[in-house]
C-alpha cells in the first residue's frame, strides 16, 4: 500500500510540475513564436521585456519534470530519452539558442543583429511548442516497446507519426493564444488594443487545431476516453475545459485581461488533467501490446527507499520554488515599460 501511495504521489508531482511548466513557461514561448509578428523594434522590446523577469525561473518546472522522472521513474525516463535522442538534443540546443537570443539581442543597435536575434528567438520558440506538443502526442499513442520495453521504432518517422504531429500544433497554438493573452494583460494603450486583435486568430488556430486533435483521439486514440466512460461524471472535466476557453475572449472584451490570462492558465490545467486521466497508469504507452508492454508508474518506479527519500526532497523543495515564483510574479506584476535597462 505505502509503495503504490507513493508511485501515485510521484506521478502526481510529475503532473504537477508540467501543468506548471505549461501555465508559465506556455506564455513565453507564446511570446516568442509571435515575436515576429511586429516589425517594430519598440514592440519588439516591449514583448522581450513583458517576459524578462519570468522566463528562465519558469524553465525551473522543466528541470524538475525532468529531474523528477529521472529520479522517480528512472526505466521510463531512460527509455523514453534513448528513444527519441536527435529530438531531445534539438530540443535542448533550442532552449541554449533561445536564451543565448534573448540576451543578446540588445547588445548591439544595429538592424541586422537585432533581426537574426529575433528571429532566432521565434524559430527556437515554434519548435520547443512543437517538439514538446510531438512527445505528449507520441505518450498519448504509444511507442513500439517490444516485451523487454525496449523500443524498437524509427528515430525520426516514428516520432513524427501524424496524431503527434497534431498534438504538437495543438501546443503550439495554445502556447500562442496563452502568450497573446499575457500581452495584452502587460500592456497598455495603443499597443494593448492591437494585441487584443492578435488574440482573436491565435483563438481560432488553437480552437481549429483542438477539434482537430479530438476528433483524432475519439477515432484512433479511444483508451483516452475510455476512463472518461467509465465514470461518465467526469465529463464536467471537458465542459469546464470548454467553458473557460470561451471565457478568454468574454473576458477581453470586458477589459479583464488579468482574469482571460488566467483562464488561459486553467485551459492549460484542465487539458492535462485530461491528458493524465487518460494515459494513467502508462507512462510510456506500448502500440504494440499496451496491456503487457507499456511502462508504468508500478513497473518503472524507483525503489520504496528511494521514493520516500525523494518525497522528503520535494516536501522541503518544492514550496520554496513556489514561494520564489509568487513573489516574482507579485513584484513585477504591472505593466511593462521601457527603461535605460531594458532589452
């Protein structure tokens, strides 16, 4: 009993720390896959400078999605990262150059060195949505893992299988109607009035993209409705999902921008909670025989010592990540402006 609290403890911690990662990071790769929607080098710095307090403390989530399944999950972790290899290094190098670009970016007035810095900014913003929208939709489908869970798929073509490919534009297009959002709650102005018009089509393209991605799962993807059919009363799960994604452009249009940005925030948690209703126990989804094959939270789970060691850890750590993120949030919570510091 205490070994099976504890798998499920560090599975909902896992969870946890991606909703997280998607509610607060989402918004500056939102930022960055639009940064070139302006050619105006002020806006430009004011997108730059909207995120600057938040975004490498937000890319902490990611470090403990990463560091908490290595530690708590360890077989699933090594066979999901030897799996997909060239795309985890891209995804890696992306997140190096993206950072690398926003802080260069403003070292030098020229165009020319602004515009490659820019635009290395936004390519490496679009593929991180998608890269990491391609490996949630290949955990929702499924990797060919053989008997002994050793993957025996393509590199390449098997991570690019279609549904996944829908899943990434999915992110991507949330990440984008997440991120127009947050501008417009940090802006002001003439430049608040033209971003609430950005928002209407990044509404259009994640709603497009998410019919899409559902249509694609009641067909090919059944076992992530199956639990959902089994317990009929969790469909309020989906209505509410459904409800605050109408409730964004409702709450613009009131001139709530503080509380659309925080719908958006809780679309973002009620897809994944969806996402974890569906896939649990699997962690990683056998497509060659999921019932025998798959890796879950019970056979790929670190040992009882090491997860009540780890459940210790997380006690102690995670309410300070937590403390430190509410009051950057608190402190930097009003609109931006540009000063001699600035990007």
């Amino acid at each position: 009993m205490i070994e099976y609290l504890l798998q499920l403890f560090w599975y909902i911690i896992i969870i946890t720390a991606i909703t997280f990662y998607g509610m607060l990071d989402g918004f500056d790769l939102g930022v960055g896959s639009m940064h070139l929607f302006t050619k105006k080098d002020e806006e430009r710095r004011l997108f730059l400078n909207a995120i600057s307090p938040f975004w490498d403390g937000n890319e902490v989530w990611l470090v403990i999605v990463v560091g908490a399944s290595f530690a708590g999950f360890p077989y699933a972790y090594a066979t999901l990262f030897s799996s997909f290899y060239i795309p985890m290094v891209a995804l890696v190098f992306s997140l190096i150059f993206r950072a690398v670009a926003i802080e260069f970016r403003s070292k030098l007035p020229a165009a020319w060195w602004r515009k490659t810095w820019d635009g290395l900014f936004s390519i490496a913003s679009i593929f991180i949505a998608l890269v990491l929208g391609i490996i949630l939709g290949n955990l929702i489908h499924g990797i060919p893992l053989n008997a002994n869970h050793d993957y025996t798929g393509s590199v390449i073509l098997t991570f690019l299988q279609p549904y996944s490919i829908i899943v990434g534009f999915l992110v991507l297009s949330l990440f984008m109607m997440h991120g127009s959002t947050f501008l417009v709650m940090k802006t002001e102005g003439e430049l608040q009035q033209k971003l609430k018009r950005w928002v209407i089509p990044t509404i259009l393209f994640f709603i497009i993209v998410y019919v899409a991605t559902t249509i694609g799962t009641f067909v090919y993807e059944k076992h992530m409705i199956a639990r959902l059919l089994e317990r009929p009363y969790l469909f309020f799960l989906p209505l509410l999902n459904l409800v605050v994604i109408a409730a964004i452009p409702w709450m613009l249009k009131k001139e709530r921008p503080g509380t659309a940005f925080l719908c958006s925030c809780a679309n973002i948690a009620f897809l994944l909670i969806l996402f974890a209703l569906g896939t649990f126990p699997s962690l990683l989804r056998s497509s060659v025989d999921p019932a025998a094959n798959s890796l879950t939270i019970f056979n790929s789970a670190s040992s009882t010592t090491t997860l009540t060691v780890l459940a210790v850890i997380v006690a102690i750590g995670l309410p300070l990540v937590l403390a430190y993120g509410f009051i950057v949030y608190r402190v930097f919570r009003g609109k931006v402006k540009l000063d001699y510091g600035s990007y």
